[in-house]
C-alpha cells in the first residue's frame, strides 16, 4: 500500500514513439541538501527548482521543526531562513522523514552534535531499513541512538552536547554515511576528517564549500580525504537546483526502447559522481547525446537527446562505477532486458539496503515477464533477449519503491504484452509529475484496477 492512501496500480503498454521535451524535476540530492544547510546558515537562502517530491518536502517539514524558517513561495522557489551552526531547537513531535533515507540519515547527522533530542520515524519501507550505518559513526562524535532491533526506526537520537571532531573511513561506499559524518561535523570543534576507499557522489562537499565552510578533498593511496574545520558561521546562498539525473533515466531509457522514439531532456546535472549511468548505456550502443554541456551553480549541467536504440549489446558495468549510478541500476536492469548479450552489474551490494532489495525486485519482476536473470550477495546478471522479444503481460510489485515502480512502467513501454504495477503511488516521493511527464511524449501509460 502507498503511505498516502489505497495502492494506485498502474499498466503500461507500447504505443507509438515517445517525442518532445521532457522537463524533469529538480535534483532530490540536492534539494535534500540545500534545505539542511539553509537552516544551517544565517540568514536567507534561496532555492529555485526545488524537487516538491514528497521526500523533499518532508525534509522542508523537518527543518521547520528544528526551528528554520522554511517558506514556499510557488513554481519551485522557496526560502529558508536558517538558525546558524549548533542553533537547532528540540523538536516538538515526532520527525516522520516519510520514505526517504536520504533525508533521514542527514537530518540525524545535522542535529547530532547539537544538544538536542529527535525522534524519527517512517513509512513501512523506511522503518524496514537500517540506520546502524549512521548512527555508529554519530556515536563517536558522542551522539546517542536508542531504536528498535537491528538499529531501526523509530528511532530517538540524544545529540552531543560536548561533541568531539571525529575521523571515520566509511566501510562501505555511501553518500549518506559521508553527508551524515560531515554535517554532524559542522558542530564539532577541531577537524572532521571522512575517508572514502571509493568516491561517491559529491554534492554535500560542493554545497559546504558554496556556504563558506572550511574543507579540502584530496585523493591519496588510503582513498578520498575529506577534511572539514568545525563551528563555522555558514553564509546563505542563491541556489539553482539542476534537473535530476536519476529522474532523467526513465524518459531517456524508455526513448532507447521504443522505435521510432527522439527524446530531448534539458538541464540535467551531470556532477561526474551522478552520470554513470549514461556512460554505461552509450557504451552498449545507445544513441545518446550530450548537446549544450555548460557548468550552472558549481555543477556541470547539459541537454540530453536519446533516441531509439535497437542495436545495444550487453556490458559488464565496472564495479568502480557503482557509487556514481546507484540508484539508476533498476533501469538499466531493464535496458539490459532489450540489448543483445548479458549485462553484469557488480559491486552493488546497497541495492540490498535501498527501499526495498532493488536486485531481488528487478530479478523476481524480470524473470516473470521473460528474462533469465542470475543474482548473487552483490551482483547480477540480465540476459538480454534483444529489441521487441521480451514477452511481459503480467503484473509486478513496487514494494512501495519509487525507482522499481517506474522501471517497471518503462519496460512495458516494449514488452510484447503490458506490464502492470501494483502500486505506483510511491513515484510521488521523487518524481511527482512521471506520468503527465511520460504521457505527453506519447507513453501508454493508464491508471488500473
């Protein structure tokens, strides 16, 4: 069922070409990040193009609890007038971060150095995931966790209130845990040093430099270093957000696999630690272009054009590409469906700890529409069947899973037989505007019983 009411179930079956602009919105990443480090800051920052996904806002609602000053002042553009470094207040109820993992890990590291107490809650999928990977750096810096079994939510967090500055090598790869170590890290004396083995996405290390805080990335044999000076008074910005390239994946996916399909998609932030995914398919053959490429806020932007692709062979992803391509390995599972040849996807154990087992959904789902799958702990592999042979006609479950809910729907844009969904309504915490985005290209996607 969706967090917000009676399950929608959606069908999606192949029509004619997908044609016109697609305007997806803004990035999730950064929208997260700019809210917390608006309340951080003092004074006034200002977003435009803002994602009003349900994610996003629930952090908007967080960030009012803690004591910002958070306003909404229409078509994406919002303001926040923030409480500094170290002047979050105690929250009177309950923080529901919804579905978002995201948002919940940086918020904990946002107050977990502030003599504060907080408890977090979420939807079924949310309360099913582990924080442990948080709150235990967190603990170094003096914080406190006190949730149910195997570190779950809820959850109550009793922040430091003599935080001490901490140096964590994150175990496995994960942007999270490294935004969480960071920002808690803003409120500690002294210097908080983060060391990656592999580079993850980079937005909370760009967006703290942008807000004048002190930090240094270097690249040595131990890994990435990240080293952040505490306790800085951090300057309110102007924020662009740039077009989300991991909403991008569907429309420029589903392009690839229905024939006669020329997609343009403008604005997409193509931050290096985020593009992996489109590196990947024009690798297999897929007719994507990069046309316009400029830099907008700090972060490389440029128009995509993906076009019908009927001649893409199977690859094997490099497992040091994961970081940059986490969340977009669903659909590219089912890109994978429509090429000649296997597709091996390593090293991808966090898809075992996202809103659902990513790999066990997309591997039960393909299986049932056709397409032999192998998986194991962190891999697995899709033999394609090649363009117009995939069967499909059946249903398959989101398990309340934004990114499995539309991968699904864009793989029944050319199966042979429709696919069904049983629960879309997840899609609205990241991508709330995907099905009037996806039928004004000429996508046969219906509402269904």
């Amino acid at each position: 069922m969706s967090r917000h009411g009676a399950p929608i179930p959606m069908t999606a079956r192949k029509g004619g070409p997908l044609q016109g602009a697609a305007h997806v919105p803004g990035d999730k990443s950064i929208s997260h990040r700019a809210l917390i480090l608006g309340a951080l800051s003092v004074g006034e920052t200002r977003i435009t193009g803002l994602l009003e996904g349900q994610d996003v806002l629930d952090t908007a609602r967080a960030m009012r609890a803690f004591g910002a000053e958070v306003t909404d002042h229409g078509g994406g553009e919002w303001s926040v007038h923030g409480v500094g470094v170290g002047g979050f207040t105690e929250p009177d109820q309950v923080i529901d971060c919804g579905n978002s993992g995201t948002g919940v890990r940086l918020i904990m590291g946002a107050m977990a150095t502030s003599p504060v107490v907080a408890t977090f809650t979420g939807d079924a999928s949310l309360t099913a995931r582990p924080m442990g990977r948080v709150t235990e750096p967190l603990a170094l810096f003096g914080a406190q966790a006190v949730g149910r079994a195997g570190g779950r939510l809820p959850m109550t967090i009793v922040g430091a209130a003599d935080p001490v500055p901490v140096r964590y090598a994150v175990p496995v790869p994960s942007a999270q845990v490294k935004s969480a170590v960071l920002l808690a890290g803003l409120n500690a004396p002294g210097e908080t040093v983060v060391i990656e083995a592999e580079a993850t996405r980079d937005h909370t290390e760009r967006m703290l430099a942008g807000f004048g805080a002190e930090l240094s990335v270097q690249d040595t044999e131990d890994g990435r270093v990240i080293t952040l000076t505490g306790q800085p008074e951090l300057t309110p910005q102007a924020i662009a957000v740039p077009r989300d390239p991991s909403s991008a994946a569907f429309p420029v996916c589903a392009a690839l696999l229905v024939e006669g399909s020329d997609v343009l998609v403008p604005n997409i932030g193509l931050n290096p630690t985020r593009a992996g995914l489109f590196y990947t398919l024009q690798e297999m053959g897929a007719d994507l272009t990069f046309e316009n490429s400029r830099e907008e806020g700090g972060e490389p932007v440029a128009d995509l054009r993906a076009r019908f692709s009927p001649n893409m062979t199977g690859v094997a992803v490099p497992p040091e590409r994961a970081a940059s391509m986490i969340d977009e390995y669903p659909v590219l599972s089912v890109v994978a469906a429509f090429a000649k040849g296997k597709t091996e996807m390593r090293g991808v154990r966090e898809l075992r700890v996202k809103e659902c087992d990513r790999i066990d959904a997309m591997a039960q789902g393909l299986r049932a529409a056709g397409v032999i799958v192998e998986d194991g702990a962190d891999w697995w592999i899709v033999h394609g069947r090649g363009p117009g042979d995939v069967p499909g006609g059946v249903t398959v479950q989101s398990r309340l899973d934004h990114r499995i809910a539309m991968a699904f729907l864009v793989m029944g844009l050319a199966t042979q037989r429709p696919m069904r969904v049983d629960d879309c309504g997840p899609i609205g915490t990241s991508f709330p505007i995907f099905e009037g985005l996806m039928t004004g290209l000429g996508a046969g996607l219906t509402r269904s019983n």
